[in-house]
C-alpha cells in the first residue's frame, strides 16, 4: 500500500490525484500554490514541491541516508527531522539549514533502574534434588531457594540476553545460552563459583532453542534454526550433528537414561512425524513408528523398558452443522514400545506365581535396544483420546498433561501396577527433578515445588521470589536488544541475500543513533527503520518495557447525534441498528422496552442538563459499560420527556461495521431484485471466517454472489474460503414430496462470483483475490491490494518483553514470486472518490453490481431439474 496525494475541490467536487506513482507519498502541505509533501519515489524519503497552476512535481531536498520525518508547515518554513537532527526548508530562499538544539533534560527513561523481574520469568527447572529453581528473567539467569537461602544472580549482565537455563544432574553445572559474545552461544558455569564460566560453542550465526543435559552430565543436547539437532561435549566441546530435518525444526527430543541413545521425531515429506533412535557410539539412526501416523513427544523411561509417545492415532470426526463435512480433533493417546524383545507387555495376559526373589539388574545394561521388528511392540496405554504432552516416568507411574477439546488442561498419572488414571489437578505444565522425588507446578503467577503427588494436591506454599531484582542499565539493554533484532531478522528473513540488501551497513547505519536513545519508544522506533530496510510486508517490532498510560474508556450510544442551535439539546441524526441478543452488536439506543428514535432529542444525562453543555461526550468519560440515565424527547424541550436506564458500550466499531454491511446487502438486493448475495470478510482470522459462514450459507439460494475483500487485514483462512467457492455441482439427490433438489457437493453457491478489492486487502487478504483469479472464479474489482505476503510466526523473546515479527514464509507460483511489494491487479480499475465515499456512494460496489449482472446474463450452467422416472415394468 502505497499512498498519494488528492486534491479535492470544493466547487466542482472533484478529486485529483496529484503523485500517481508506486512510492509512498506522504504529509502534504499546502501554501499558497504550491504543495509540499514527503516521496521515497527515490528510495530515500525526501521534500517535494507540487505546482497547483503548471502541475510540474520537483525534488527540494537531497538526503541520501536517511529519510526526512515529521514535517511541520509554519508560516515560511517547514521542520522536519533527518538522521536525529532537526533542519528547516526556507519556502523563500528554497535552502535547507541544520537547527541547533540543547535539551536540558535529565532522561529519566534511559537511567539505570532497579527491577522486580518475578513477574518476568520464562524458563524453569529444577536442580536434580530439587531444593533449588533455575530460571532465566529480563536476560539474567538466577537460582532460586525452593525454601530457605539466598536468590543468586548468576550472570547479571544487562548487556546480554542469558537465557534457557538447564541444571547438569550431577549438580555441578548451570548450562545456558547467551549472546554476550556478539552470537549465541552455549555455556556452562559451576554452581559454586560464578567466574568459572565455560564457553563450549563458537557459532558464527544461528539461532539456539533449547539444552538438555544426558543424564551422566557429560554432554548437552539442542536443537536450532538450521533445523538440526546437535549434542556438544563439555570436556571436548566436540559438536556432532545427530539429524538435520529437511521440513521444520525438531522440538521433541530426549536422553536415554544411561546417555547412549538419543530418542527424537522429525516430519517426513509428506509433514507426518516420525520416532527415531540415535545411537551415539554407531552414529546410526533408526525409524521406530510407521508412516500413517503422527507421533511425537518420546521419552525413555528411567529403567530402560520402554520408550513412551504420543500418536495421532484416533478418528472421531466432529461434524459440521453448516454442511457435510467434518474435523478431526483429540486424536491421540499416548503409547509405549518394549525396548527389548524379552520384555513383557504391561498390558499381557499372565498368571500369577509364587515369586522368590526378584533380580533388579543395573539400569546401565538396560538399554541393549532389539531394534529388529520393534514396530510391532507399540502397545497403547487405556485411556480417552484427547491431546497429550510433557511425558515423564517415575518409579511405575506415567504422568502427563491431558486435555480434550474446549476443556482445561489437566496434570494427571497412569499407574502400571493398578492400570489406572489418577488427576492431580488444573495444571498446564510440570517439570519433575532428576532424582524423580520432587515436581515443579505453576499457580498463577506462583511457583510452587513439592514432593511427587500420588493424588490430588492443594498447593499453600509458593517459591519465595521476592528477592528477584536487577539493576537494568537501560543503554546497555537497548543495545542489547537492537543488536539481537539485527540478528534476528539475519537468521529468520526468508531471502538468505536479504533482498540483497547490505544488511551489515544497515545495522551499522542505525546503530550510529543508538547513543541517542533515551526513551523505550526511540528503541522500537529505530528498529523500525532498520527492517523497513528490507521493503518487506509483516516486519514488525513492537512492546518491550515501556509506561503505557491508564485508558479511560468513553461511554458510547451507537448514535450520531447534532447540537440544536435553538435549544441547546442534541438531536439523534442517526442510531445504529444492532442485535440485541449480541453483546458485541447490541445498540444502547434500541433495548428493549426503550422508545427512543431518530430525530429525538437528548435532555440530560444522569440529571445534569444538556442545554448549555457544547459536548455531549464530556458526560459520558469513564462511562463505558455503566447503568446512567438519559432523558429524551421527541421535541427539544424538558416537558413530556421520558427517563430510560441504558448502558453506554466501549466500542462502536462493530456496530458501525455491522450497519455498513447490512446496508451493502440492502443495496445489492434492491439493484438485482433479490437474485445477488453479498459478503463482506474483513480479515482471515476467525472473526472473518465467522463472517463467511454467517452470510454464506443463507444466501446459497441466490444466483449470484458479490464477495467483498476490501479492508481485508489478513490472517489464514483463504483457502478454506476458495475451497467452498470453487465448488461445482457433481450430482443432484432429490427425495420424494420434496420439491427442491439438493446438489453435491452442498455448500455450494451455482453461479457467477465477483470480488471487490482495494489497497487494504492486506496479506491473507491479498492471497485470496490472487486465488480467486488463478481458480478462474470470477472477476475482480476495485484497486490494486497492499501486497504484503511474506507470512511471519509468533515472536521469539526479548529481555524486556519486546516482540519482532519476521517474514519467514514466501509465496510463489510456476511463473515466480507472487503478489509481495506488487499487490494483485483488479480487472476493473475503480477507485472511491473520498467526498463520494464519504457521502455514502460506494463507485466500487456499483460497478461489482453492474459487472454481476451481466455475469448472470452470460452463466450457462443452471442445475438440472428431475428427470422422468424410469419405467422398469419390463
């Protein structure tokens, strides 16, 4: 999306478009004849004049490093920023001068703050014992006194991001990852002395996830963004590479209790998981579970018998009640393998003997793995299909987390002795120290550690975090951050060249400016400008610890409403219709048992008297979902009027949206007798989907339908949408007393389909007309879409709680890349005049009205109708 500037002129109601060009035309400024506005049509954002009489458009200004900002019209000059440093165009003298400008200011938002970081925490686990917590928190990794003792600050730098802690077994050890060298490396540092630090690593880029330690303590597992999982020895800081996938990162993954196997899955090509078993003195691999079925989350158990994991290996379907179709939910239940051939099933059929004595061998010989015909010794655990996670054995027991569809997660255990399932209770996560005596349970916002619980626990007392302060040297920690966003953006953008870009002179380039900052909002801003760099839709940078000030929320009517000059009272000029059984939509002005209507009059809200107040909102601040009382009158008089209780509400959009979209349906059907549906899909998300489904279904009647895409902000539903529009009719069922036919596939609309586009179809948004055309659905209409289609995840942590979006996922076709930084072209170009738009009249709908109905001329393929029945009396 690319915006130009308009000129409107009031006489003869026109709009003119001045720029016209593919760059970003920003800020205009009107003086005298001329108008000034802001152009990166030359990469770099600068001044331009255009010439209202000659209409000639020229360059004022040369910046060749960095853009101008925020310009600011006065009477003979305009101010602008460039590079942090304020400058003046002298409209007279067409020169450009630098200002000079000391702020005496003592930057209280940049000095060195003291901070309770409890709140802060995102990685725990236990020492071996349990006794103690490891955890990482605003970039510092600390250990934690479960009961008594002291809060250790174990790297205190808030120059680095030290992050995902994991304590050795054997105790000795705290290993983590940190960036304190410039790139992420993994370290380990002695519980007894914090200067005894080890770097094992030495990467030159890449992105580290997650440790774990083999259990005789001698080596650390990992997994990155290279999709490779990697061991590192601690004595011989030897990497070796166990598997590198070619389809997504590996991220279950686990020890064998005597440190020689490693038990991990991986996608095959065709995206189902797969268990394998790594032998780490053959260097060999080993496929343990078939191909037709997801599994996942494998973990050994501590004796050596088995190897359990999670399958997908259930189909109950859930079906849909908008059509035939049907999901696929809570398909898994959680599995185990014998090890060993010799090893009995848990589940097997026996019979009870006389038992002497018991020989308990050495958990060391245990793990002499048969892996011939090991597929066939996966037995499934008794228990409901649901999703299952955090598999972990202790002495007999099985626990896990359980959870079912629309149902809270649950931490529970299976008994092999008594064949049982026993609940603990309401907990989403656990972790269960090496000695397998005590377990980590989240509360809230409490961390609490007790004993391994046989039955239902009732937690009282939470891991002392008070002690968990920093002293944040905000500087250090911003730089921190802006050079990990550099890095980020280096390791995750989806062209390894960059666009070809020279990333490194773009970080050098604004990290000149970093001294300058002395505020968080500077930070996100600079960082902003840096991945801007890349001219890539979906690069964001948002949050991190900044004050965010308390909102007072307006009380709202869903009215529009004009001061009476004569009375003083406010005129209803408009109230929006709504549902009252919706909350979202609900209309205060029309509840039930209210008579309030346009062209009524409001006296008084909550007693104070409207006549000589000039804004009907000041009454109404901090009013947002509270009982008040208004006074209304069908005239602009106290007398005769009624007093009604309403509920103001905090948000009109959905209102608003909710009347533009019944009002465009009204319209389509009055144009076209009835005969034409019409939706709007405001994102791809759920709220969008909604939308579809909601006006989709009922309008399968019509003859034709007008699917509007327009301020469509993206999300991930495109192709379920496009799936249901490029149905076809395969067959007809007809039933008997039943006039009309059914078509199969259902769920299909059997006509001509438009779509409705402009620069606001954004990202899933834009990939959607882009389908539309390609599967030949019908025609486009409107103006050219924003072009964003570099798709992104969720985004990895920051110290301070900062989030970074980077365009990881490119889309292309046979012919190349598609639609990003270009946007899909309509077939019909129609632009929305502004004044017109904002008198109501909607050009781009007319013409998709006036495009419809000769689509509906020319549609050739009507439904058959029932044929004669057979005669079968020969």
């Amino acid at each position: 999306m690319a915006d130009d500037i308009w000129i409107f002129d009031f006489s003869t109601q026109e709009t003119i478009n001045i720029t016209n060009n593919p760059a970003q035309d920003i800020f205009p400024m009107w003086v005298k004849n001329k108008i000034y506005f802001l152009s990166d049509r030359d990469r770099i954002m600068n001044l331009f004049v255009y010439d209202v009489k000659t209409k000639d458009t020229r360059r004022l200004t040369n910046f060749s490093r960095y853009d101008i900002k925020f310009p600011t019209l006065s009477e003979d000059k305009i101010i602008f920023e460039n590079g942090g440093y304020i400058y003046y165009y002298d409209l007279e003298n067409q020169e450009v001068k630098k200002l000079t400008v000391k702020i005496r200011e003592d930057f209280a938002a940049s000095r060195t703050v003291i901070k309770d970081v409890s709140g802060d925490i995102r990685n725990l686990e236990l020492a071996p014992d349990g006794s103690r917590i490891v955890a990482s928190a605003r970039g510092d990794v600390f250990s934690i006194p479960v009961k008594n003792g002291i809060t250790r600050n174990i790297t205190s730098s808030s120059d680095a991001h030290d992050r995902n802690p994991v304590w050795s077994p054997d105790g000795k050890y705290i290993a983590y990852i940190s960036d304190k060298s410039g790139e992420y490396q993994i370290y380990i540092q002695s519980v007894d002395d914090s200067s005894d630090e080890v770097q094992l690593t030495n990467f030159e880029s890449g992105y580290i996830y997650k440790l774990k330690w083999s259990p005789d303590s001698k080596n650390l597992l990992w997994n990155d963004k290279k999709l490779s999982l990697n061991y590192v020895n601690i004595e011989a800081k030897k990497i070796t590479t166990v598997h590198t996938s070619i389809i997504w990162e590996i991220s279950h993954y686990n020890w064998s209790t005597d440190s020689k196997w490693i038990v991990f899955s991986d996608q095959d090509e065709a995206r189902v998981s797969q268990i394998y078993l790594y032998n780490l003195e053959t260097k060999s691999k080993n496929i343990v579970t078939t191909e037709w079925y997801d599994s996942y989350s494998p973990v050994f158990s501590h004796d050596g018998k088995y190897l359990f994991f999670v399958s997908n290996r259930d189909f109950n379907p859930i079906y849909s009640n908008t059509e035939w179709n049907v999901a696929y939910r809570d398909m898994s239940r959680i599995y185990l393998l014998t090890l060993r051939a010799d090893i009995p099933s848990p589940f097997g059929l026996t019979d009870d003997q006389v038992m002497l004595e018991e020989n308990v061998s050495n958990t060391e010989d245990n793990y002499n793995i048969d892996l011939e015909n090991i597929q066939n010794r996966i037995e499934v655990l008794p228990m409901e299909a649901g999703t299952y996670r955090n598999l972990e054995y202790v002495n007999g027991r099985l626990y896990f987390i359980e959870s079912h569809y629309n149902q809270q997660s649950k931490l529970r255990y299976f008994d092999f002795e008594a064949k049982d399932i026993t609940d603990i209770g309401d907990f989403s996560s656990f972790k269960i120290s090496d000695n397998k005596r005590k377990i980590l349970l989240s509360q809230g916002k409490d961390y609490h550690v007790i004993g391994v619980p046989s039955g239902n626990v009732n937690l009282r007392n939470p891991v002392d975090l008070s002690s968990m302060k920093v002293a944040v040297d905000l500087k250090k920690e911003w730089e921190q951050i802006f050079y990990e966003a550099w890095r980020q953006m280096r390791d995750y953008f989806y062209d390894p060249s960059m666009h070809r870009i020279d990333w490194l002179k773009q970080r050098e380039k604004y990290a000149e400016l970093l001294p300058y900052v002395n505020n968080r909002n500077d930070l996100n801003y600079l960082i902003g400008e840096m991945i801007a760099e890349l001219n890539t839709g979906h690069a964001y940078v948002n949050g991190g610890d900044k004050p965010t000030p308390k909102r007072i929320k307006m009380g709202l009517l869903g009215a529009e409403f004009e001061k009476d000059k004569r009375s003083g009272y406010f005129k209803i000029t408009k109230i929006y219709q709504g549902e009252n059984w919706n909350e979202k939509i609900k209309s205060p002005l029309l509840g039930i048992g209210l008579n309030i209507n346009e062209g009524d009059y409001i006296i008084s809200i909550n007693g104070q008297d409207l006549e000589d107040l000039p804004n009907i909102y000041s009454l109404l601040i901090d009013k947002a979902n509270k009982i008040i009382e208004i006074e209304v009158n069908t005239s602009p008089s106290d007398k005769d009027s009624h007093k009604y209780l309403i509920k103001p509400i905090e948000d009109e959009s959905e209102l608003i949206y909710f009347n533009w979209v019944q009002n465009n349906i009204r319209k389509v059907s009055e144009a076209t007798n009835g005969t034409v549906g019409y939706i709007h899909i405001p994102d791809m998300s759920v709220v969008g989907l909604n939308e579809f489904v909601k006006y989709y279904y009922p309008q399968l009647s019509k003859k034709a339908l007008i699917i509007d895409d327009r301020g469509n902000g993206g999300g991930n539903v495109s192709t379920m949408l496009i799936e249901r529009l490029r149905r076809e009719m395969s067959m007809m069922v007809m039933s008997r007393d039943v006039p009309v036919p059914n078509n199969k596939p259902d769920g299909m609309l059997n006509g001509p389909k438009v779509l409705l586009i402009d620069q606001y179809s954004a990202s899933d948004g834009d990939l959607f007309p882009y389908q539309f055309r390609k599967h030949k659905l019908g025609p486009i209409i409107g103006v050219r879409t924003w072009g964003g289609v570099v798709g992104i995840r969720g985004s990895l942590p920051f110290v301070d709680g900062a989030t970074l979006h980077k365009p990881e996922f490119a889309h292309y076709d046979e012919n190349g890349w598609i639609i990003e930084g270009v946007g899909v072209n309509p077939d019909y170009i129609v632009n929305n005049d502004s004044y017109q738009e904002f008198m109501g009249n909607d050009y781009q709908l007319d013409k998709a009205i006036e495009v419809i109905k000769d689509e509906l001329i020319k549609f050739e393929r009507d439904l058959p109708g029932i044929p004669n029945f057979p005669d079968k009396s020969e």
